[in-house]
C-alpha cells in the first residue's frame, strides 16, 4: 500500500505518525516535510474534501498567530491562501493512502486508513 505523510520532525504526534507507518508491512511511504515543500491550495483542497475536514478545522492555532490574526473567521478560501502561503498554519500530520485521508490527531487515527 502507498501512503505519504505530510510531517513536521519538530511535531511529536507527526514522529509518532510517521513511527506508525513506518512499522506497518508493505507501505511504500512517502514522507514530504511541508515545511520545506509546502502545499499548494489545490493539494489542501483535495486532502481537506478527502478527510471530511474543514480548512477551519485544520487551521493550526497551537503555536501561530491564526487566532491572532482571526483566521478562525475567515473563509475556507482565504484560510487555504494563508495555508498555501505559510504552512505552518495547517495542523499536522496528514496521512494518504489508498483507503484514504486523515488528520492524524491522535496518531492512532492513521489506523483507519491502513
């Protein structure tokens, strides 16, 4: 099965994330550090639709200035911008595979998809 993580090294949940897939039999696993190769609004549209989520509900408050910044209360399209622009404002980890996505908050969610 392929999967691909979007992983934070300095995010404990990602690393446990990331353990998890990597102790699974027959993944072909994909680490892209978002950080580094950030997200286009295209792909967070897409992993957002898969997952059931809303950009809302992957805004990362924890350590950004979103809440500051009222991001709570703007619109899913202006959220993605702010998202695509910095990625630090999207919650990690998000995890893909052929049975679909999840936002990986608790690690253990990454199971339904495996």
């Amino acid at each position: 099965m392929k999967a691909t993580i979007w992983h934070n090294p300095a995010c404990g949940t990602s690393r446990k994330t990331l353990a998890v897939l990597q102790e699974t039999p027959d993944i072909d696993l994909t680490v892209v550090e978002y950080l580094k190769t950030p997200y286009d609004a295209d792909k967070l549209r897409q992993l957002f639709d898969a997952a059931g989520v809303s950009a809302r509900d992957a805004l990362r408050l924890r350590g950004t200035d979103a809440a500051e910044r009222g991001m709570t209360d703007w619109t899913e399209d202006a959220i993605i911008a702010a998202m695509a622009a910095n990625a630090a404002y999207v919650e990690r980890p998000f995890v893909e595979t052929d049975k679909g996505v999840r936002l990986c908050r608790p690690q253990d969610k990454v199971l339904e998809i495996l």
